[in-house]
C-alpha cells in the first residue's frame, strides 16, 4: 500500500487557466479544493464558492470595543478618578472625549483586523504540506496551482489524477503529507 | 481586453501606461526582489546610507546633549516657546500622510496606478512618523517621563487632562504609527513569502520565512486578505484624515490670534498631503533612475503625483488668501494685527519665501512640460518641501512672537542645536529609509503582477 498524500496538485501556466480548471473541479462535485497563486484572483474566489468571509464582523466587534474602551476610559479618569472643578463647568465634557474616542476606534478595529486575518488564515503557520512539492516555490512568482485534497469524499488517488490531467495543466504531482 | 487593444487605447488617450508593455508575471517578481536579493549593494546606496547614519550620529549627539541640559539648549525662549521643535512635527508627519493618502485612499477610489509606489510611500510615512513623534517627545522637557501622557495607575494621584489636545495629539499620532505600521506589515506579508521562495541565502530565507508565517498564496486566503486590505484603507482614511485635524486642533482650540481659525483643520490635511507627494516624489526620481525602474514607476506615475500636488496646492492657496480675508473680514484688532505682523513684521521675508515657494513656482505644474520633466518635478518637490516647513515655522513663530502685550513680545532665532536636531531626524529618516529598500521589496511585487494584462481571467469562465 502507498504512503497516504496530502493531495494531487496540478500546475497552471495563467490565471485563465486557473479559473477554468476552477470551475470544471467544483462542477465535478470536489469541495476539498484549494487554489494558489501570486496575486488574488475575483473568477477563482467565485469558481471556489469563497463568497465571505467573518472578519468584517470581527472588526466591527473590534471597533465596538475600541470606541466603549475610549469612552469609558475618558469618562472614568475625569469624572470618577480625578475629577477637576474649573470654574464650575461639567465634568462629563463628552464633545472633548471624542476624538480619543474615535482614535481609539480606528486602534482597535486595525488590530482586530489584523488578528483575524491572521486567525482566519491559520496564520503563522510553520509547517504546510504544499511546500513538499519543489516546484511550489513558483506559486509566489508566476505559477498557478490547484489543489485537490485527499479528504475530500470524491478523492481516488489514480481517477482524480487523471480528471486533473484532463484539464490541461502544465503537470500534476502528488503532494506529500 | 487584449495588450494591442491596452496600448491602442493609451496612445489614443496620449497618456503612457502604467507599466510599460513587456513584462511578465516572473519578470517583475526578478526585477523587484533581485535588489534585495541578488544584485550587488551599489554604491549608490553605500554614499547616502553613510551620510544618513552620520546624520543619525549627529541626532543621538544632539538628544544626549538635550538630555543633559534641557530644552534650554534650543532657541525657545518666551514667548516663542515652540520653536523649531513643533515646526518640525508637523511638518514630519504633515509628510507621512501622502503614504497613507496612496495605500489608503487611492485603494478605496481604485486608481490602480498607485500599485507601484504605495510600498515605499508607506514606508515614508512609517518613518516620518517616527521623525515627528521624536520633537514632541524631546520637547517635553523631561523626555523620560513621556508615559505620564497616558492613563495608568500610579502613585502620584494626578491623570491626563483629555480635555486638552495635546493628551489628544498622544492617542492620534501613536494610533497613527500603529495603524500605519499595520498596513504596511500587512501589505508585505504576500511579498515576504515571495522572497522566502526566491532566496538562496539560508539566513535571509530563515528570516523572511519567519516574516512570512507560512503565506501560500491560497485563494480563501486571498479572499480575506482582500477584505483586509479594504478594511484596513477604510480605517486609515478617517485615521490620516483626523491626525492632521488633531495636529491642528493643538494651534486652533488655543486662543491665539493666527491660531485661532476653523479653517485650519482642512487647510493642514491639505499642506500636509501636499508636502507628503512632495517627499515621495523626491525619494522615487532618484530611486527610479538609480535602480532602473522607470519600466515600474513611470512618467505617468510622476504626472499624476504632480497633478495631486498641484491640487492640494491649490487648497493651500485658498486657505491662506482665506485665513488674510477673514482676519480682515472679521474686524478684529488682534487677528488683523497677527496677518499684517505675518506679511510686514520682522518675519516677512520668512513669510513671502513661503508664499513664493508654496504658491507662486508650484503654478509651473499646470504645463504638462514640467509635469513630464524630471528634473523640473524634483527642484519642485524641493521647493515644496521648504515651502510646507516655512508655512509651519509662520504659524509657530510668527504667531506666538507677538503675545497680547507688547511688554512680552520677543524675537525667537534657533541655536545650532535646534538645526543639528532637525538635520539628525533627517538622518534618522533616510537612514531608516535606506536600510528598508536594501532589505524589503520597494515597490509591492504582487500588487504589480495584478496591473499586467495577463492578470486578467479572459476567457471560459462565464457563468
């Protein structure tokens, strides 16, 4: 028996390419798809099905936070901690709390966005088995892969090499676990 | 849309194309990353890196002396008790904002040209805003307690006043850094991996892997990057839009008479994009022509930052015709005094070198002649960049020199300190700024790959 793989990549020499073998793989009914390439590509994403994603929602948490912590932050030191008569003037003074308010918004919204991103993608990552396969190095230059999975249901080690080298790519390789 | 088809259309329009016709995917990927990777240091760089890190030697001179004896060392006396060290705040991080303005900005209003100049635009602005950050700091007096400006637990009871736009300026300006320092991070990762695959040197293929943290180019990743990106460039619109508002706010709430002006908020976000364009037009003429990218950075590139310029150099002029007519407009005494003490007083050659350099020689833009020249758009970049520093030195100086009483009017000359200080954060500023284009890819490699007709899915994809 072979040693088990972690997929079958197949090797494209344009995004064109790409997108249709895409496309044609979704049909085929694989949803343990993966594509990579040097810069994003919108007919990839959509021949994929990656439509959303949560990070917006992330953000919009991380803003939410942000702009309490400012505010509260502003509300606690002036009015409860170290509060300071001039001249009888309030000092809930909420005009002036709002610009920290507002930086502190942007602040955290950046960083959450930033921490979901990498969360979202699993980033850092030390180890992936796509690195196995040497010619994976190009995928950051000029080339463009699609990945089928070996988890995935349909997945048969000789049939979906042969439905991959029926899309015409440059070549298909086995990827190591 | 086919190449012939592209190049038809930007001969018919006269414009050049953004990158000139003939590259490839794997072509600017080796031109981009091989000047960090495998062409030789040339010396061209070794020459400025030198006189920048002496400059740098000259700033840690300068700070340790300050240290030692206190701000007294600078020219500030009272009244003028901001000087050159506010001046020159501003005017540094007025210069990051263009950075922001093209990663952030020009990505949402989708001018895809800015794809080749927003790395090293952000760079600017990560370095600027370090220069800047270093004057209000080394301002403080005591410089070692620059924490005291943020809310903690301490046991001395007492708590930032945020009722002042100075606590206001902390939080904008080191949100600033933070979001802009994100950004650019964020903007390298896919590059980082791009270089961790093309490097043969064991150490920096260790170091930008790890920089990289595993980035594979996948499309789900690809997807939420994108939306991070977008993100990211709506937050730091609001962001770079409001850290010069704060900056403004810290003349403008002050009584003032010069200070004192609600139009100073659009008119500082408006000189300091203008002298920000000014600045990455003065690091790409040389860096283009010393590294071969005119292919990546073009003539259109230049042309369109000198139309900006020439913009926000148009509001400038506004605000300042507006800032003399409302000082007139509003019969007041003292803002009239403050204007006509501008344009006659004992600064009035500051100020009309600054009307010269800001409004009279930028109207050169308007031909496309000096738009297209080189040389030209450089002694222009110059010229705005003194002109941005002299609006700020008004402002500071001018303003503050001529207090309500005429018993406490002063006349306010820096020392050789202020300049050695001022001419070290230039050195701190190129230094930095030669060490990163040695060390991370200048120009966003995948941003570029996207601007290449061959990016374009053609055909058989239709749903």
């Amino acid at each position: 028996m072979k040693t088990p793989i972690y997929g079958l990549m197949a090797e494209f020499e344009n995004p064109t390419a790409l997108a249709a073998a895409a496309r044609h793989v979704r049909e085929k009914g694989y949803r343990r798809v993966e594509a990579y390439s040097p810069f994003p590509i919108e007919e990839v994403n959509e021949a994929l099905g990656l439509h959303h994603n949560r990070l917006p929602l992330i953000v919009l948490c991380g803003g939410i936070l942000g702009g309490l912590t400012g505010y509260l932050m502003q509300y606690y030191v002036a009015v409860i901690d170290f509060p300071i008569n001039i001249g009888g003037r309030p000092l809930h003074s909420w005009p002036s709390f709002i610009i920290i308010t507002f930086e502190l918004t942007i602040l955290f919204s950046a960083l959450a966005t930033v921490l979901g991103l990498l969360g979202l993608c699993g980033l850092p990552m030390p180890y992936h088995p796509v690195f196995n396969l040497p010619r994976f190095a190009l995928a950051s230059r000029d080339r463009f892969f699609l990945c089928i999975e070996a988890r995935d249901p349909l997945f048969d080690r000789h049939d979906t090499a042969e439905f991959l080298s029926s899309l015409r790519p440059r070549e298909v390789s086995e990827v190591a676990h | 849309m086919s190449d012939d088809q592209r190049d038809t259309r930007s001969i018919q329009s006269g414009r050049p194309t953004v990158i000139a016709p003939g590259h490839t995917f794997g072509s600017v990927t080796d031109k981009i990353s091989s000047i960090v990777l495998t062409r030789r240091t040339p010396l061209f760089w070794f020459v400025p890196f030198l006189v920048a890190s002496a400059l740098l030697m000259v700033f840690l001179a300068a700070v340790a002396y300050l240290f030692v004896r206190g701000v007294g060392i600078w020219g500030i006396r009272v009244p003028v008790m901001w000087g050159w060290a506010i001046t020159n705040f501003v005017w540094w991080i007025g210069i990051g904002h263009a950075g922001t303005l093209i990663s952030a900005i020009l990505l949402l209003l989708r001018q895809s040209w800015r794809n080749s100049i927003n790395r090293f635009a952000e760079a600017m602005t990560l370095f600027a805003v370090a220069c800047a950050g270093m004057f209000p700091l080394l301002h403080l007096g005591r410089p070692w307690l620059f924490y005291w400006l943020f809310p903690y637990p301490n046991s001395m009871g007492v708590q930032p006043q945020f009722r002042s736009p100075l606590v206001w300026d902390v939080f904008a300006v080191s949100t600033y850094a933070t979001v802009s320092a994100l950004f650019w991070f964020v903007g390298l990762i896919p590059d980082l991996a791009t270089l961790r695959d093309r490097a043969r040197n064991p150490l920096a293929k260790a170091t930008y892997g790890i920089l990289a943290m595993g980035w594979r180019g996948a499309a789900s990743h690809w997807q939420k990057y994108e939306t991070a990106s977008l993100l990211l460039a709506g937050l730091a619109t609001p962001l770079v839009l409001s850290v010069h508002t704060v900056v403004s706010f810290d003349f403008t709430v002050a009584i003032v008479p010069g200070w004192h002006s609600t139009i100073f908020p659009p008119y500082f976000v408006a000189g300091a994009i203008y002298s920000g364009f000014a600045m990455v037009m003065v690091l790409a003429i040389p860096l283009r022509a010393m590294y071969g990218l005119e292919d990546l950075i073009t003539m259109r590139h230049l042309d369109n930052m000198a139309m900006v310029m020439l913009a926000t150099g148009e509001i400038v002029a506004y605000s300042y015709f507006f800032e003399a007519f409302i000082a007139w407009y509003s019969g007041k005494p003292l803002e009239m005094f403050a204007i006509w003490n501008r344009m006659t007083g004992p600064y009035a050659p500051t100020y009309w070198l600054l009307i010269f350099c800001n409004l009279v020689f930028p109207q050169l833009l308007w031909w496309k002649k000096i738009r297209t020249n080189i040389v030209w758009l450089f002694v222009m970049s110059l010229d705005v960049l003194l002109g941005m520093w002299l609006e700020r030195y008004v402002i500071v100086v001018v303003s503050l020199h001529r207090d309500f009483l005429p018993s406490s009017w002063g006349i306010y000359s820096p020392t050789i300190w202020d300049v050695a200080t001022y001419v070290g954060t230039l050195g701190l500023f190129f230094f930095l700024f030669f060490l990163f284009i040695r060390s991370m890819p200048m120009i966003s490699i995948f941003e570029v790959r996207t601007l290449l007709p061959q990016a374009e899915v053609t055909e058989g994809v239709e749903k």
